[in-house]
C-alpha cells in the first residue's frame, strides 16, 4: 500500500507531467541512454536492427520477422511486449513494457551478441521513443504499421503522438550506418505520409486498400486461419495462415516488407508463415464443448474494434460475450468509446477490472460504460470489477455456439491492482473454470 501510495503522489501527479518535457528531463534520460550503451559495449554496432512501431500489432509482426530470420538468414534476437527470444530461446517479459528500461535492453543486446546472433528486432513504443530508451541503438530498419488513438495521456495530442513514433525513422537516418530501410502502410495516412517525405536508400509500402508495393488481394477468413494473396515485382503470392482476421493480414505484409528488402527468398517466408503460431495472448484461441473462447490484448479503440469487427464475422447462430475493461492511470478519453465500440458489436457485455492501478476501480468502469446505450444492466450488461470473478460469471453463461472474448490482457500475468502488484492470467482462470 505505501509503495502505491508513493508512486501516486510521485509519479502519476500534474508535476510530472509538466517535468516529462522540461529540457533536465530530456538531458538525464538522454545520459542514461548513453551510459547504458557504454557499459555494454555499445552492443547495437554488431547488429543489423529492425525497430517495429504503431499502436497496434507490434508484438505479432516482430514475432514474424523473428521467425523468419532466425529460419532463414541468422541467429536473431528479438524483444517484444510479450517475449524475448534470442535464437530459440524464449524468455518472458515481466517488465510490463513494451520498450524495456534502458539498461535492460542494452544487456539483452550484449547477452545476445555474446550468444552469437546477428540480427535484433525490436518493438519500440511511443512511450520508449520519447524517453530515450533506444538512445545510442544504431538502427538499420524502421517498421510503421499504424498510428490510431491511444496514449494520448502522455502525448496530449494525436500530432504528438505520431511525432514521437517518427523518432525511430530519424534513428535510422541519422545514425552512421551504411543502408536506410524502412516500411509504411499506404492505408495509413501518417503512413502514406511518411513514405513520400522520409529519404530512405530502400522503401516498401504495403496495403489492402490503396495501391502499393505489396497490396493483399482475396483477403479470406476463418475461424480457422486466413489466406489470400499478394504481388510484388510483377509476381503474385498465395498465403495461407494460422493468424485470423485481416488486422492480421497488416501484420503480415509488414513482416514481408522487411524480409524481401533484406533478400530472403519468398517462397520460403511464405513457408514460415504458414508455420507460425499465434503469439500467446494475441486472439489465441480455446475451444470447449463448442463454445469458442479467445483471449487477446486488445486494449486500444481500434484493436478493439478490428478483433470483434473478426469475431461478428465468423459469429454463427450464437452470441458474442465481449469481457473488457481499460487501465488506470492511462488515457482516460478512450475509455468511453471502447464500451460503444464494444456495445456496438457484442450481444452481451461484461465491464471489468483490467490494471486499475492506484485509480479508483469503479471510476473506471463508470466511464468504460458510461456510452453503452443498447444494453440493459442485469440483463446483458454486467459490471464485475474482480476479473476473476468476471471469467467465471462469462464461462457460466456462454452456451454452445457461443464466442466469448476476453479482451485487455492478453499474454500478461500480472495485475496492478489497488492494493499492489499480483499474478493474475486471463488464460489461466478461463483454463480453471473450464477444467482444462
């Protein structure tokens, strides 16, 4: 309770958010970037890095890139909000971060250099960027996907926002290395944007809608997997994967548009993705007396909004149960149009705890729902702030032919609750209740 109580006074108050921008701020985050890449031998020079930002998908598309270098080119590393790999080895990511502290990420580097790998990706948040953890990385690769509404508690602005996901792109055009890479989405318009502004050596732009160098084209789903194909060079690709949904489909043609600049054969990352399983806590999928269950980490308007966009689609005669809440202490204005997305397309809804954090609980859940206009409390809108309480109230109610999605946590087995840190799994308590 005192080191909540400290990191409310300290942390999450008006003064550091007027401190966060102050030019010492900068400085020290600044230093300790430098310091750290000194200590560990400035590890980055032995690399060709690959940074991989937007607000939704990072961890998939680095996991896909991982996959397909590691295959095919080199021993690579990756680090992810999910998991770090160097090689085959997988280890977890119990920061709760997306981009690691400073110091954190420079000795994976040099773990990884030490180990023999070659290749790093790495996913690199807003939040990151703009507090100098990737300072002294010297980037070969830079990856946007897209840039929707999230954040904008630290940023203020969408416009800030986009400006600190660009500090990865100026990393690789200002660093001493020899080639520039990078790639944008044309369905995007900061990507599209940046495609035609950025002076890069190589360049690729990927898309479903617009014209661009890879454009998907008989984008098909399923519950169980997706294909559809794609040219590039004059040449048309067929591919078939585990993944679902077209957000997928994004992630993917972002993964390739790395690959091919750096000259891996198609054909074989087209093996590899049909090979590649879905990243733990990311619509990993659960089946039981024919009610379907996915867990995912879904916890922006637009992730949202695409993963039960997919799920409405392959929804036969039952009902969609969406579980969701939203983090304290982050961007309070999403909030409210979560639960319309939300109540706009699930049949039932159930409002709950996801990291409360030092914020009042039921605060949250009061503005969560307070646009959820098509439901009636008690009758198919239920608000349980214990979420393990929660998993168990949706196992009990879904029937057969029902999808059920726990959206939020994701891979995360830890909650920030009011009253501290403790080990919580969406995917654990939902394997309970159902006696797996």
């Amino acid at each position: 309770m005192l080191k909540s109580l400290i990191k409310k006074i300290t942390f999450y108050d008006k003064l550091y958010f007027l401190l966060k921008d102050s030019v010492i701020y900068q400085l020290r985050k600044k230093l300790n970037g430098k310091i750290a890449n000194a200590l560990y031998w400035y590890p980055s020079r032995n690399f060709f890095v690959i940074g991989v930002t937007w607000t939704n998908g990072k961890t998939t598309v680095v996991n896909l890139i991982h996959k397909i270098l590691n295959d095919q080119v080199a021993k690579t590393v990756m680090v992810s909000t999910a998991n770090i790999k160097i090689g085959n080895q997988e280890l977890e990511n119990k920061k709760k971060m997306t981009s690691l502290d400073v110091f954190d990420l420079q000795s994976i580097l040099a773990t990884a250099k030490d180990s023999g790998c070659k290749i790093a990706v790495l996913e690199a948040s807003s939040h990151g960027l703009n507090q100098y953890r990737f300072e002294g990385i010297e980037f070969d690769f830079a990856v946007l996907t897209n840039i929707t509404h999230d954040h904008l508690d630290f940023h203020g602005t969408f416009e800030r926002y986009a400006k600190a996901k660009e500090k990865l792109f100026r990393y690789v055009l200002t660093n001493k290395k020899q080639n520039k890479y990078a790639a944008f989405p044309a369905d995007d318009k900061v990507g599209r944007e940046r495609f035609e502004e950025m002076p890069f050596d190589k360049k690729l732009n990927y898309s479903i809608i617009a014209s661009s160098s890879l454009k998907a084209e008989n984008v098909k789903i399923s519950p169980a997997g997706t294909t559809f194909s794609f040219t590039y060079l004059w040449k048309s690709y067929d591919v078939k994967t585990k993944l679902v949904g077209e957000f997928n489909v994004y992630n993917i043609l972002a993964a390739i548009s790395v690959v091919v600049q750096i000259g891996v054969n198609i054909e074989q990352v087209i093996q590899t993705i049909a090979s590649f399983e879905t990243v733990a806590g990311r619509m990993e999928h659960i089946e039981n007396k024919w009610i379907f269950y996915f867990v995912d980490f879904a916890h922006s308007p637009d992730s949202l909004e695409k993963t039960l966009d997919y799920l409405n689609k392959i929804k036969w005669t039952g009902r969609l149960i969406t579980l969701f809440g939203a983090p304290g202490n982050r961007d309070k204005t999403k909030r409210p149009i979560m639960g319309e997305i939300a109540d706009q397309y699930s049949d039932i809804l159930i409002a709950t705890d996801d990291d409360p954090d030092t914020e009042n609980r039921l605060e949250i859940l009061e503005q969560l729902t307070m646009n959820v206009k098509n439901k009636q409390q008690g009758k198919n809108l239920f608000t349980i702030p214990e979420r393990t309480l929660a998993i168990k109230f949706a196992c009990e109610i879904a029937k057969e032919g029902d999808i059920v999605m726990f959206a939020g946590k994701g891979h995360e087995t830890v909650q920030l609750t009011n009253f501290g840190r403790r080990p919580r799994s969406d995917k654990e308590e939902l394997k309970k209740n159902l006696g797996i």
